[in-house]
C-alpha cells in the first residue's frame, strides 16, 4: 500500500525556519517526481513546487521561490522542504503528494503555522 | 501562469441530482492536462478524474469528466449524501501548476 506520511510541522514565529519531511513507502520513489501543496486554514490548495526523480529539474512557484527548497533523498525514501522567511501567510497544512502532472497519492498533511 | 477559474462558488443540489462543475482557463490546456479532486473536511484531496475525462482507480462512473482547450466541467450524475466535498480542479500543462479555487458542493 501507498503511503506518504509528513512530518515537521509546528509553530514558527516570522522570520524563523522549519523543514518538513514526507516518508514514502509503497513504492520507490527514485522512480517519481515529487510535490508539495499548501492549504491554508479554510482556504484552497496551493501548489508550491515539484522535483524529478533524480533532483536535475526543479520548479517552484514565485511566491516561494527564494524561500524555500524542495529536496529528496531517494536513497531514504524521503522528500523534503526546507522554508525560511516565513511569513504569516505560509500558516497552511502542507501536503506532500506523488507524481507531476496529477496526483493519485497524497499524504495526511502536516501543519505549520507562523505567528508571534 | 495560467489561472483556473471554477464557477459556481457553490452548488445546494439534493440526492439524485445532477451536478456539473465548470473549470476555465485563462489559456489553453494543451493534451487536456487537467485534474479533478475532491476534498471533504479533514482530508487530502481524493483524486477523480485525470487528463479532462479519465476516471481514476475506485471512483464510481457517475463521476465524468469532459471538456478542452480552456472550458472543462465535471459532471456528477446522480448526487449521493457522500459527495458534499469541495471538487477543485488543477492544469498540470505548464509550470507552475495551478489549482482553481474550488467549488463547493451541498446537498440538501
């Protein structure tokens, strides 16, 4: 069964950092791009950025771009995002989920919040 | 980028009914990459419907997709009691993706 479960979420005050982590298991994942989508607290989904299977082609989207870092360790089965400067408006659950394009598997999210 | 307008905001329908969803693009989406997925309160999205019409694995044939170029509608034939969700759709045919910003669905 596929599972992509992420942790790292917490509470952050603005300026500050935090890494998440999405643990695959069900699959290999050197054999897939990679995505991270936010939702904020009773708001819509937000794609934030993508990777392929070996890390050579990223994608970001520009409200993110320069802040945070989408990576992987296919050897972990692991994804990661690194986010820095954050902001109040980054306060979302953040979903990891399999794939470009669309995405049959997605994780429980995890949720960062950022405030003082 | 290429901005995915869903209409309506919401949708009161009872069991039985029929519900279509709209989702237009501000520019077309070439090979109809274009996603649909449904999120209940609590969850991740449940995807339903990949490249404009086809059905994902488990998910029932009153759930059917159409549309190309930047009109693109999803259609639930026979509404049950489970299908109050927000359905959202997403174009995967250029960086950076996008997803429209969802319709939510009642039933009565």
């Amino acid at each position: 069964e596929v599972q992509l479960v992420e942790s790292g979420g917490g509470l952050v005050q603005p300026g500050g950092s935090l890494r998440l982590s999405c643990a695959a298991s069900g699959f290999t994942l050197i054999s897939n791009w990679m995505t991270w989508v936010r939702q904020p607290p009773g708001k819509g989904l937000e794609w934030l950025a993508n990777i392929k299977h070996d890390g050579s082609e990223i994608n970001y989207v520009d409200s993110v771009k320069g802040r945070f870092t989408i990576s992987r360790d296919n050897a972990k089965n692991s994804l990661y995002l690194q986010m820095s400067s954050l902001r109040a408006e980054d306060t979302a659950v953040y979903f990891c989920a399999r794939g470009d394009g669309w995405h049959h598997n997605w994780g429980q999210g995890t949720l960062v919040t950022v405030s003082s | 980028e290429i901005v995915l307008t869903q209409s309506p905001g919401t949708l009161s329908l009872s069991p039985g009914d029929r519900a279509t969803l709209s989702c237009r693009a501000s520019q077309s989406v070439s090979s109809n990459y274009l996603a649909w997925y449904q999120q209940k309160p609590g969850q991740a999205p449940r995807l339903l419907i990949y490249n404009a019409f086809s059905r994902a694995t488990g998910i029932p044939d009153r759930f059917s997709g159409s549309g190309s170029g930047t009109d693109f509608t999803l259609t639930v034939s026979r509404l049950e009691p489970e299908d109050s969700a927000v359905y959202y759709c997403q174009q995967y045919h250029r960086s950076p993706r996008t997803f429209g910003q969802g319709t939510k669905v009642e039933i009565k």
